[in-house]
C-alpha cells in the first residue's frame, strides 16, 4: 500500500471513530450498538471473497476492527 493510501485510511479510521464517539455522547447510537456496526464491519471482511491476496487484506482489516471492539476505542467508557 502507498503512503498516500496508507494515510487516506488512517484519515478514514480517526474520522469514523471520532464520529461514532460522538454519535454515542450526543445519545444518538448507545454503545451496543456502536460495537454491532463495528462487528458488521468486521464479518463484512471476513466473509468478502476474491483473490487470495485481496482475502488476507480483508482479514487483516477485520482483524484491525475486532481489536478496536477490543480495546473500547469508538465509545467513551467512565
């Protein structure tokens, strides 16, 4: 992936999560439900098909979700 690329996606990533952080502190999507697009994210990838090359990217990019579901980072915990 190109820098170019690379950075486009961190862009995309820090932009998607400050929106569903504020989603969830303006009380327009509770946290249950910020992590049930995270994880329809997450089995859109891992169910993609294509070649095997384009299969691993998908997996990886699940991957990258689930630790975000992990780890708490799209919703503010007290």
């Amino acid at each position: 992936m190109s820098t170019t690329s690379e950075n486009a996606g961190q862009a995309a990533l820090s932009i998607c999560e400050a929106l569903l952080l504020a989603m969830n502190d303006r009380g327009l999507l509770p946290e249950h439900e910020i992590v049930g697009v995270l994880r329809d994210a997450a089995a859109t990838h891992m169910n993609a098909l294509g070649t095997e090359l384009e299969m691993e990217g998908h997996r990886a990019v699940a991957e990258l979700i689930n630790v975000i579901i992990a780890s708490g980072n799209s919703v503010r915990r007290p």
